[in-house]
C-alpha cells in the first residue's frame, strides 16, 4: 500500500504533466505550486530539484517519473543515472502507487 506521501508526490507529478497550464505554473515557481500540497520539505525539494532516485524511492511510480522526466527535458543518461545510483545503495523495495 502506497504512503500518503507517495499519494502526494504521485499527484503532483501527473498534474503537472496532465492538467491544463499546470506544467508552466510548476515551472514559474515549483514552490509556490506546491505551496498548498500536504507534503513535507523533504519530498517537495525532491520534486523541486528533480531528485528522480529519491522520487522514487519514496513510491513515487515509475511511469510519472518519466513523463515528468519527458516533460522537463531531463535526458534520459541523467534519469537512468539517478535510479541506478538508488539501485546500488539499497536492498528495499519501494512501494509504487
């Protein structure tokens, strides 16, 4: 079962990337769209700064993380990089919502 947090994250992330002008406000200012969201720092500044291993980790399902990837542009070396760096450091399974 997904925590609320990766509920959250989960959200944020399709929004972003499946509602109507929310990929621009996100853009203009990831803090303030995420202003009104119940997450705590920690999971807004990894969305905020891209953090795609700790995205993930914290259940964050891998399909959003590519759209959001997608959408931002990320190159995909930088994305594969940052789930490989989560894979060698950890034996736990996350739990995707």
């Amino acid at each position: 079962m997904p925590s609320t947090e990766a509920y959250w994250m989960n959200r944020v992330l399709y929004d972003i990337h499946h509602v109507d002008s929310h990929l621009q406000r996100y853009k203009a200012d990831p803090d303030t769209y995420m202003a009104e969201v119940p997450l705590a720092a920690p999971m807004k500044a990894a969305i905020r700064d891209n953090d795609i291993g700790a995205m993930y980790l914290a259940g964050v399902n891998p399909l959003l993380l590519r759209a959001h990837c997608l959408g931002l542009q990320i190159p995909e070396s930088m994305f594969v990089a940052s789930l490989r760096a989560v894979g060698e450091g950890s034996t736990e399974e996350p739990s995707h919502g």
